[in-house]
C-alpha cells in the first residue's frame, strides 16, 4: 500500500517558495478535516513517552484516540505534503490500541512504551505487514515473524501503527528512495533531501506522526537523516543490540535503533531494545557491559568536568560549509558553558590513511540471500542474481549491484582477502579503532565531537554538491558508538546534528553528554509545515 498518490509537486525553479506557501497553506486547511492537534487537551505535536502514559493515566484521552490522532495526521499530511515518508499503515493498529485501553481499565499498571506509536524502517521484519527493503524484488513480501527489535517493542506494548519509505536496499546515505514507493523528502524543506537511507523514518518523526522512529545504521543512515532532521540518532556498538530480522546491507557494520524527538526518549527506547539474542551472536559480548537502566542518569549537569576532543581532521575544510562551522563554535561554547572541557583540536596519528584503509567490503550478495532464505517461498526472488537477471532494482543502483555480484556466490566474507568480518578478525578496522581509543586516553578525553554533517542538506536531485557527511568516517569502521542530537540551523530552518564519539560501549555515556547538552540548548523545533 502507497498511501502518497498526491498530485502536488515541489518545484526547484524560482517559484519554488511560492510553492511551498501553497503547500503551507493546503496542510493547513487540512487541518480542519482531521483530529485537532489538540484533542481533549493532548497534543500530538512533540509528543513524549510520558505525555502519552501521563494522558491516559488523567483519563485525559485513550490509547485508541491517542493511536487514532497519529494515523489522522498521517492520512492528511503525508499525502498532501508529498513528504512521501510513510509507506503503510498497520492496519491492526487500532485493534492493538482497543486491546491495550481494556489492559490499563482492568489493571491501571503500564508496560514502559504503552501505547506508544512506532513507525519502522521499512527493512525491519513484521509478521503483520510487508518487508520490502526498499525493493521491488521484496513486494508485498510478508516474513514468517517479527525481527528482534520489533517484539521487544511490542511487549513492551508499543504500537507499531506504520511502515516508513527508505532508500532502496539502504544503498544510498545522501537521499531516500525506494523502488517501490519512490523519495522522500526533507520534513523542514519539500525542496530537499533527509539523506538515507532512514529518511523515511527520520521526516515521519520530525514531522510528529509517530513517536518513536525505527532505523538502521550501517555508515550514516541513522545519524545523517536525524541530523538532517533535527532529531536525536544513536549508533550503538555492535553487539549491544540483535540485527536478527533486519534486512541486511552489511552485516558486519549494520546497527539498528531509534530516531527520537528527544534524549530521554531515546534512552528509555535503548532499555527495550539492547539486550542478548541467541538469533544474534555478536550479542553475546553485551553481558559483560549490560546496563540496566540507559535513562536513569541523565541530568542538567551531565557534562560536568567531561573532557571532549574536538575533531576538526573528520571534515574537508575548504568544502565545509562556513555557517555550519559556526554553528558548531557556538556548540563548543555551549558545551563549555555546560561544564565541560573542550580539547580542541586533537590530532589521530595517520588518520587518512587509517579510514581510507577501511573502506567497505562487499558482503551484501552473502548476506542477501541468507535473509531470502529466510522468506521460505514468500516472493519470487530466492537469490540476488535472480534480483539482477530479473532487473528488478533501480536504474541508478546498477553500479551498487555490479559491486555485490562481484563477490562469487561461494565466497565467505571469511574466505574474501582480507576478509570482510568484525572489528576484532580485521586488522584495518582494528588499528582505526587502536588509533582513536589511543589518542582519547593520551588525552583523557571521554568523548570526540564533530558536526555530523559539514554541509546543509542537498536539493532534491543533486548529487555533485558538497555533502560533508561525517557520519561514516569512524564510527562504522572501529565499531565504536556515536549519537547525533540537534545542535541548530541554517537559513533559519535547516536542521544541523552535533555528533559525540565513544568508546565502545560507552552508550550510557552518550546519552548522558547528549541530554546534558541538549538541556541547555533545547535546539529542536518542530517544521512549520506540520501544524
């Protein structure tokens, strides 16, 4: 189901922002067609996990309402919009919801996300709903069970109410666009990109039709959408969270999590869905740095006394866009007025030449057609040379399957030279991370900082613009965890993410750097678009 069959267009001539006054003003007359923003008293703008259990405990609204009121702003502004971020509603929603008000009427006790609205990434695995990747080749492919992340959410009563658009297969980091429901659009501009390849997810969010956002991550595509979005992505560790169920690009970089409006939510999101999954042995290393509350910590004065390198190495700066530099001088003054101490700028011995040496491997052929395994006789496909022989891709992602088919279909990643495996079994991607964790504890830093992009989103179809994105340069290589959380705008409108590097494993310290620092400067605003 494609529910975005708008006939509005954005232009990227001159008449572009009579364009999108038109647009403004079409979202909003719609807005009289549907639920209020408010309804009885709750709002469904900038909606938080406790304003949702807070509502229902006053008997303010029900969950049947409050489920009801998402899908009502869904319905209406992501159609007329042509934000194209949602691509089906879960039609067993409502059902969930009706089920979970009789729950709370006869027992008045809540599991930690009740009621609260989900919108997935569309390569996340529902029993109840299509999985497509991104892909014609995966059409109306419904899997035999819901991937790990997906259960933990639903018995903690979450409602997963919609599926979000993203780039096909998670090819691309710059744009989102799929081959079954076509782009995505910047929430805060219809005249540009979120990036990708959680674009979907990361619009849907910023333009407060859901509540918790879904994502993957194997070199940006939490980190960069959020950024893009003025919303807070977290890149975990591999290991601290199970990629069983995900579609997957590279299994040895991929990373699944949220894309929230807010720290604190994303941190009691992470209690949910961090865990060991015997489906996932990577997360076996989980038990010995297990955290058993990511939220409990988080207070106003979280940055004191924290040393934080600044990593100015990770951009280009004759390409770097100089407001966006700015931006993030004005953030190092923040986090100094915070409490912290800012090392800037700290150096990484041979830090070229240690990324270039880390590129990505190609693995998604050996990894593909384990996922279609999966899938049992459920789509056509059984194997990625029946997607290329079958053409059943994009055009434009002909050279990113050239790339996959160049792995023989009996080769390992094990037996690839090098081999294309973890962190630890690759001697590139372990001497980047040995680097970074060196060059932190010479300096005592307990983090590195740097803007997650260096340049404001692109326009919808260009591709020969600066991107500065920043995002994949670390974090995917040495497996180290990396959360991005607003940190401003340009031209008044256009998100920008500050991006916090650990150690690994060091989540709970993110988060606690990103709240501190977000307190203090309550950066995110929703789009003006969405009223």
């Amino acid at each position: 189901m494609n529910s975005n069959s708008t006939v509005i267009s954005v232009s990227r001539s001159a008449n572009h922002r009579v364009v999108l006054t038109s647009i403004s003003l079409l979202l909003s007359a719609c807005a009289t067609s549907i639920p209020s923003h408010k309804a009885d008293g709750f709002s469904f703008l900038e909606t938080t996990i406790d304003d949702v259990h807070a509502a229902i405990k006053d008997q303010t609204i029900d969950c049947e309402s409050i489920t009801n009121g998402f899908l009502g702003r869904i319905k209406k502004y992501d159609e007329i919009s042509n934000l194209n971020s949602i691509i089906y509603i879960n039609p067993n929603a409502i059902k969930k919801a009706q089920a979970l008000d009789k729950k709370y009427q006869k027992t008045k006790t809540m599991q930690s996300l009740h009621c609260v609205p989900v919108i997935l990434k569309d390569n996340f695995d529902t029993a109840d709903m299509p999985t497509e990747a991104g892909s014609i080749a995966l059409s109306g492919s419904i899997p035999p069970d819901d991937a790990y992340m997906v259960k933990k959410l639903r018995q903690a009563d979450a409602i997963i109410i919609a599926k979000s658009n993203m780039g096909e297969w998670a090819f691309s980091p710059y744009n989102t666009i799929s081959s079954t429901h076509g782009e995505t659009r910047n929430a805060y501009d219809l005249s540009r990109v979120p990036a990708g390849s959680s674009g979907g997810t990361a619009s849907a969010i910023a333009a407060n039709f859901g509540v918790i956002g879904m994502g993957s991550d194997t070199g940006n595509s939490i980190r960069g959408p959020a950024s893009h979005l003025a919303l807070v992505g977290v890149r975990s560790t591999i290991g601290v969270t199970s990629r069983d169920g995900m579609v997957p690009l590279l299994l040895n970089r991929d990373v699944g999590g949220p894309l929230m409006r807010t720290v604190y939510d994303t941190a009691r999101v992470f209690n949910v869905i961090a865990g060991y999954d015997p489906a996932d042995p990577d997360t076996k290393s989980y038990a010995n740095h297990k955290v058993d509350d990511y939220a409990a910590h988080l207070t106003r004065d979280g940055l004191s006394g924290v040393r934080l390198g600044v990593l100015r190495q990770i951009y280009d700066s004759n390409t770097a866009d100089k407001r966006i530099l700015a931006v993030f001088d004005q953030a190092l003054k923040d986090l100094k007025s915070s409490g912290s101490i800012i090392v800037d700028p700290i150096t990484i011995p041979n830090f070229e030449e240690l990324v270039k040496a880390t590129g990505f491997c190609s693995r998604f052929r050996h990894d593909i057609n384990n996922y279609l395994k999966t899938l049992a006789n459920n789509t056509d496909v059984k194997a990625l040379e029946d997607i290329v022989e079958q053409k059943k891709f994009r055009p434009e992602n002909n050279g990113a399957m050239k790339w996959a088919m160049s792995t023989g279909v009996d080769i390992k990643p094990t037996d690839q030279d090098p081999p294309c495996i973890d962190v630890e079994g690759d001697p590139r991607r372990k001497a980047l991370l040995t680097a970074v964790v060196t060059t932190m504890d010479s300096l005592k830093l307990d983090a590195l900082i740097y803007p997650s992009w260096s340049n404001p989103p692109r326009k919808i179809g260009d591709s020969e613009s600066p991107h500065g994105n920043n995002s994949p340069v670390i974090a995917p290589h040495s497996g180290q965890p990396a959360i991005t959380v607003p940190m401003g705008y340009v031209d008044n409108n256009l998100p920008l993410g500050l991006q916090i590097l650990g150690r690994p494993f060091s989540e709970e310290k993110l988060f606690r750097y990103a709240y501190a620092y977000e307190q203090a400067t309550h950066h995110r605003k929703p789009p003006l678009l969405f009223p």
